[in-house]
C-alpha cells in the first residue's frame, strides 16, 4: 500500500535532516553526490548485523542460512525495483565496480570481446566512472575510444551520434542523466543507433535510479548500474543488471571464492550470472539495507513524488536564471530533467560560493564533480551543483534561492563593482 506523498512525514524519517549547521537549519541539496538514508534504512542494516549476520552461501547453521536468504531476497526486491530478474541483478560495490567489471570483462575473452579496430562510443557528458574503464579498455586492446558532443544547451549531438556509430562500435556507453546537467538523455535513441549496427549498450544509471521509475529491461539497454547509497541505501554496494544472454557470454572480471563450482590446482569452472561476478565476501548487510530502500521508496506515491521533484527541479532552475551573473550548464526546457544542476556564479570561484552557502546551512557540491571533459566543454574547471531528493522542501529551494542571490555582492563582483 502506498502512503499519499506528504514531504513533512518523509522528512521526518531523515534523523539527519535535524541537523543544524551553526545554528541554522541543513538544507541538504547534495543529494547528487550521496543520498541521506531513511531510518528504515539504518534499522535494517543494524537489525541485520545484530539478529542475523553470517556469511552467506556458506556454512550449514541457522544464522548462515538465515543470512542468505535474506541476502537472496534483497536480490529479488532491489532487482523488481528496476523491473528485472533477479538472476540478472550482479551485486557490486558501487555503480564504478559496475562499469569497471563490463568493461574489465569485455577486454579479454568471450564472444564479447573488444579487439584492436572496434569502436567503443561515450558522451561528452560522463561521470569519469564511466569514461576511465573504457580508456582503459581502449588502451589495452587497440580499440578507439570515440564521443557523442554535448551541444551548448546540454543536450547531446543525436547526429553527430548517428554519424559516430558506424559498424565498428562495438559498445555505447552513456548515462540516463548526467551528474551535471540533470538532463536526461534520449535511451530510446541511443539504444535503436547501437542495435542497428548490433553494439552492446551500457547505462550509467546513478542519476536516474533515485529519481525515475527504471524498467532496464523494457529500456532497450543491454547493461546498467546503479549506486545504492544515492537510492536512500548505504555505501559498498550496488548493482549491475544485464540482459540475460549478454552476462552469459561476459567472462568473469573477479575471481575466487563464492564464484565457482569447481576448482583444481590448474583450472577452475564458473557458476551461471549473477554469481560468477560476485567473488568473495558479500556485502551482505548493504544489500539488505539497499532492500529496505528500495522498499521503503515503494511505500510512497511514487509518482506523486516524482511530481513533487518535477516541481522542485522548475523551482531551482528558473530562480536560478532570474539571478543576475549565474550561468547554468545545460540551460534548456526542451529535455526532461531531475532536479539537479550545476552552475556557475560569474566572477566567484565555486568553492568560494559552496563556503558561503554553507554559512547558510546549505550543502552543495562544488568542483568538478567528476565530468572534467564536460566542464572543459564549457570552457570551466569547476561548477556548484544544487541536487535535492524526494525530502527537498520548495522552501528549502528559496533559502538556496536567496542566498545564491547574496554571493556576488558579498564577494564584491556584480552590478556593484
Ligand atoms: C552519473 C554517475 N555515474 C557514476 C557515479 C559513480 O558512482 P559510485 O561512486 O557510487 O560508484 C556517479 C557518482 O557520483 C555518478 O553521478
């Protein structure tokens, strides 16, 4: 049963949303970065660690077998949460494991492997999460490492993508929604270009994942993953899905225990997805949470708390614009979006302006937030990025509001210098 989406009864789920910095109240718009976890989060984690924990898919006592199904049954709900199987939902430690394992795994043997002359094609617009492993998976194998262009409103080139995406690419790789524009890029799109020249289609789903319903397999894509603790879970775990028949055919990027039927001293055979890429001790306690997470998302209208952000995310980005000297990266009305977005105070350096809001309370990402190539495309080092999350009040937007307004006065740039 769904509750009616009250932002008052939400927030008060947050203990940390008490806080106060210097006496005034946290107005925590960093969400982008890592969410804050409900208590139903916390309680489960504890609950596990105190009532249950063992390792799992091991050992003949009680508690192990009561660990494992636990763990086995956080599988089925984090994997329902993005409309998948759970023989198709690999735990990782994070959404970067993730990627690291795809592309660790699709450098070196299978059917799927990347060869000297294939093609593996970005964004201009990626998390280094999802940037680095490709280049590395580039260098390794001699294949080229190419990019979709971002446009000056954020949105990306889909013809120069059409251009780019020829019979040597091999992968597309790109994210749902960028970590620094909030727009959310054309899946559909993407997907129908890779599959016509019959190229794996890997989604970077970190900035979604708290923000949009996700049906990975009604999607198109091939592969995705998501960060638990940006979905209200803990950190260390996460989560890679993939079609059936594509994680068949990757090989295992990890190896060693947990992962094998059988092992002699000179070779070693596999257990079938998802166990083959989970070796070694499991995050077990983390997965549970992440369970609780996602269950306790699922409590909410979900739709009405999409149609809260919407509302917060128009909020943030048209104050933004009515103040004088703040320049938004990706500034467009034409894409859809989630409420996150970066910008620039003109004349004052990011950290200078995170420093200040944060004398107000207000937590905010300053930096480069792991997209260089993106800031380098808009001719910048570094960015502020205000990201709010289903407990985001409007008038928390307005305290944001007004004291981005008050920076370049104080700073003495602007009108009056
Ligand atoms: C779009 C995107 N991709 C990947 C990541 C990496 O996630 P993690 O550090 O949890 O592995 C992030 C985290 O900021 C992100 O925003």
């Amino acid at each position: 049963m769904s509750l009616p989406f009250d932002v008052a009864a939400v927030r008060a789920d947050f203990p940390i949303l008490e806080t106060e910095i210097d006496g005034r109240p946290l107005v925590y718009l960093d969400s982008g970065a890592t969410s804050q976890k409900p208590r139903a989060v916390l309680e489960a984690e504890r609950e596990f660690l105190e009532q249950a924990n063992s390792a799992v898919h091991r050992g003949a006592h009680t508690l192990a077998a009561e660990a494992t199904e636990l763990f086995e049954d956080a599988r089925v709900t984090v994997a329902e949460f993005v409309g998948a199987e759970p023989e198709q939902l690999v735990w990782t430690s994070g959404a970067t494991a993730g990627l690291n394992l795809v592309a660790g795994s699709l450098g070196y043997r299978g059917d799927l492997q990347i060869r000297e002359g294939d093609e593996i094609v970005v964004t201009e617009a990626e998390h280094h999460a999802n940037l680095i492993p490709w280049q590395e998976l580039a260098a390794r194998t001699g294949a080229r490492l190419r990019h979709i262009p971002v446009l000056e409103d954020g949105m990306l080139d889909m013809h120069a993508a059409a251009e780019l995406i020829g019979e040597r690419t091999k992968v597309v790789a790109f994210p749902h929604v960028s970590n620094v524009l909030g727009i959310v890029n054309p899946v559909a799109k993407l997907v129908t270009l890779a599959r016509g020249v019959g190229a794996l289609t890997v989604l970077d789903a970190c900035q979604s994942a708290p923000h949009l319903r996700l049906d990975l397999p009604a999607s198109g894509v091939d592969l995705a993953v998501f960060s638990g603790h940006k979905v209200y879970g803990p950190y260390g775990i996460g989560a890679l899905w993939g079609r059936d028949e594509v994680l068949e055919a990757l090989p295992p990027f990890t190896t060693g225990g947990s992962m094998i039927t059988t092992v002699t001293l000179d070779r070693a055979e596999y257990l079938p997805p998802p166990q083959r890429f989970e070796s070694g001790t499991q995050p077990v306690s983390q997965a549970v949470a992440l369970a609780a997470a996602v269950r306790w998302l699922g409590e909410h209208d979900l739709d009405a708390a999409h149609a809260h952000e919407a509302v917060l995310e128009k909020r943030l980005r048209e104050g933004l614009r009515s103040i004088d000297g703040i320049r938004l990266l990706g500034d467009t009305d034409a894409a859809e979006r989630v409420a996150l977005q970066a910008f620039e105070v003109q004349g004052v350096h990011a950290h200078d302006v995170g420093q200040l809001l944060d004398s107000r309370g207000v937590a905010v990402r300053v930096g480069h937030h792991c997209a260089q190539p993106l800031h380098r495309r808009f001719g910048m080092t570094a960015s502020v990025r205000a990201s709010a999350a289903i407990h985001t009040t409007e008038a928390e937007i307005d305290t944001l509001l007004d004291a981005v307004s008050g920076v370049r006065g104080f700073f003495g740039v602007g009108a009056a210098a």
